[in-house]
C-alpha cells in the first residue's frame, strides 16, 4: 500500500452544491482516504490508495457527476 495524494483539475463547478458533488462522487470510492475540493481554484486534492484506485479512475468518478476532470501534471 502507497498512498499518493494528486491534484485533478475540475472545470464546471460554479458554487458549493458542485463542490459538495464531486466530494459525494469520490469520498465512498473503495481507495479515497481523503479528498479537499477548492472551488475557488476548480481542483481537488486527493490522497488515495494506489493499490486499490488510481487518480485517473477518480477523476472519471468526477467527469460522471457531470464535471470534467482531468489528473493535472505532477
């Protein structure tokens, strides 16, 4: 188990109802240790196991409660 912690670049959020649904989209993944949403700079940080989920398959969790999220460059 290593846990990695990535930021995934949001576009579409415009108020605290879409930063609560990415965090409902993500916080009950098997893997998601913690997740912290800024609306402000349209990201998410997240630490998460990467021996049970990637950041990739979170930000497609995003991208399916209607964002578009894409992993940003590390």
């Amino acid at each position: 188990m290593a846990n990695r912690t990535r930021i995934i670049k949001v576009d579409g959020m415009t108020c605290e109802k879409c930063v609560d649904s990415v965090h409902g989209a993500t916080v009950g993944m098997d893997g998601v240790i913690s997740i912290a949403v800024d609306l402000a700079d349209n990201q998410a940080t997240v630490t998460f196991d990467d021996a049970k989920t990637s950041a990739e398959k979170i930000a497609t969790a995003i991208d399916d409660a209607g964002f578009d999220a894409s992993v940003a460059n590390s």
